[in-house]
C-alpha cells in the first residue's frame, strides 16, 4: 500500500542574501574630529572666568572681570591705540620671522647636505639653542642699540632655530633609495633640490613653521618691553605703570589671538600640502 503526500502550501525557500559585514568600531586613536574643538578650551577659560568675576572669587585688582576688558578694548579701538600699537608690533614679528625663516632655511639646506656645512654650523646653532634669548638682549643692546634692529634680531634668532632644528631633520631623514634613483636619471643639483630635498624636508619645515611663529610673538612681548615707544609690549608696560589691570589683559588677549591664528595658518597649510599622508589627525 502506497500513501501519497500531500502537497505543501508553504512558498518555495528563496535565497536570502548574504548579510553585509558589519563594520567594526574603531576604538583606537583619538577618534573622529570634534567640529570646532579649537574652541572648546578657550570657552572653557573664558566661562569658570566669567563665573569667577561674577560671583567676586577674582579680585578686580588682580585680574579685571571679561566685560571690563570688552570695554577698554573698545576705548582703545575707538581711540585707534590699539590698531597703532597692533601695527607696529605686526610690522616688527613679521620682518624677524621673515629674517629668521630664511635663514634657518639656508643653513638646514647647507648642514643637511654637507657634512662639512654640518660641522661648521650645526654645533652654534645648537649652543644658540640652548640660550634663552632673554639672556642675549643685554649684549644685542650692545652690539645693536635698544632701536628697532635690537629688536628684530632678538626676533630672528628665536625664529631661526625651530626652522633650522626640524628642517634638518627632515633633510636627515630622507630615504636614500631617492638619492640614488636621482643619482640613476642623473638630476643635476638644481632638480635634486626641487624633485628630492624640498618635498622631503617639507614635512620638518612646516612643523618648524608652528614653533617659530610662536617663538617670534614670544621674542616680540619681551622686546617691546625693553625702551620700546609703540608696540602692544609698550602699551601692556606703560599700563602697569599705572596700575591698569583691563589694558594688561587686552595686550595678552591680542597676542593669544595673534599667536593662535598664526598657528592656525600654519596648520591649513601643513594640512592641504601634506594631504597625501595619513595621520591619526585625518
């Protein structure tokens, strides 16, 4: 006896496909950048300043309250003291890091690339290094005066050091596969210096360009404070004669801004010409 089965109803079985991987979470690194996280840490000062100022933990005398400060900057804005000064102090940065950029420049090239330029320039450089340059104003004063090349000297030598430490590095430490596949096509110097040295030593130079921007606002706040008659340092020294809290501050603001976009410049820079290279920055 044969028993027929019955017919099934259910739908034929229809291939699912595959599930897609499942993407794993990065745990490691600083993770993904936090949209305007420059910001965050000044706010954070400006708020437990306020709060302070507000609430009479910060004595006046000492450190003046924001919206003080907010004022006399206007006073000074209005009064056109502020831009005045702001001008020549750009004017002096501006000429010491030009001076310092390319000669740090030139002497990375020339210790980079020659071990007897190495010998001769590297071993000062490097005692300049360990020099504050508040300890070389009295003799610039001397060899300079207290006018203005004083002041812009000062500024070069505190510029030419980051460019000269980390161009050299970068110099150093270019592979040597390209220095012989520039030796095998035969470049002439002026092709080595263009296709080899200068992309690789780009990398140290623009990482020297964010300590030196920074040390020349540092060498200026000390030089404009030395028998200077205009210049933020000038209007910041004068205020302390008088006891003037508020204008203090005003000058430490201007230069933490001047410092930070500089910085920021730099980094833009550092960031669209190193585009290539992936860092746990990206």
């Amino acid at each position: 006896m044969t028993t027929t089965e019955a017919p099934s109803n259910a739908p034929p079985e229809v291939a699912r496909p595959p599930a897609p991987p499942r993407r794993r979470r990065r745990r490691l690194g600083p993770g993904r950048p936090v949209p305007y996280g420059w910001a965050i840490g000044p706010l954070l000062l400006l708020a437990i300043w306020s709060v302070g100022s507000a609430a009479g933990w910060i004595d006046e005398r000492n450190l003046s309250a924001p919206w003080e400060v907010v004022a006399t900057a206007r006073e000074l804005t209005e009064d056109g003291r502020l831009q005045e000064n702001l001008w020549t102090s750009a004017q002096r940065a501006l000429a010491g890091l030009g001076f310092g950029v390319a000669a740090g420049l030139v002497l990375a090239v020339v210790a980079g690339l020659s071990r007897l330029g190495e010998g001769v320039i590297d071993g000062p450089v490097q005692i300049k290094r360990s020099i504050p340059s508040l300890a070389l104003i009295p003799l610039l004063i001397l060899w300079f005066g207290i006018g203005e090349t004083m002041k812009i000297v000062t500024i070069t030598l505190g510029v030419l050091v980051p460019i000269y430490v980390h161009t050299h590095n970068g110099l150093r430490t270019i592979d040597s596969r390209y220095v012989e596949l520039a030796e095998t096509v035969r470049l002439n110097h002026l092709q080595f210096l263009r296709h080899v040295v200068l992309p690789g030593a780009l990398p140290g130079f623009l990482l020297g360009m964010r300590f030196a921007v920074t040390n020349a606002w540092l060498a200026l706040v000390v030089v404009e404070q030395v028998n200077a008659t205009s210049g933020i340092g000038y209007m910041m020294e004068l205020a302390r004669t008088y006891g003037q809290t508020d204008v203090i501050i005003v000058g430490l603001v201007v230069y933490g801004l001047l410092g930070l976009v500089s910085d920021g410049l730099v980094r833009l820079v550092q960031r669209r010409a190193l585009s290539w290279r992936r860092t746990l920055a990206d």
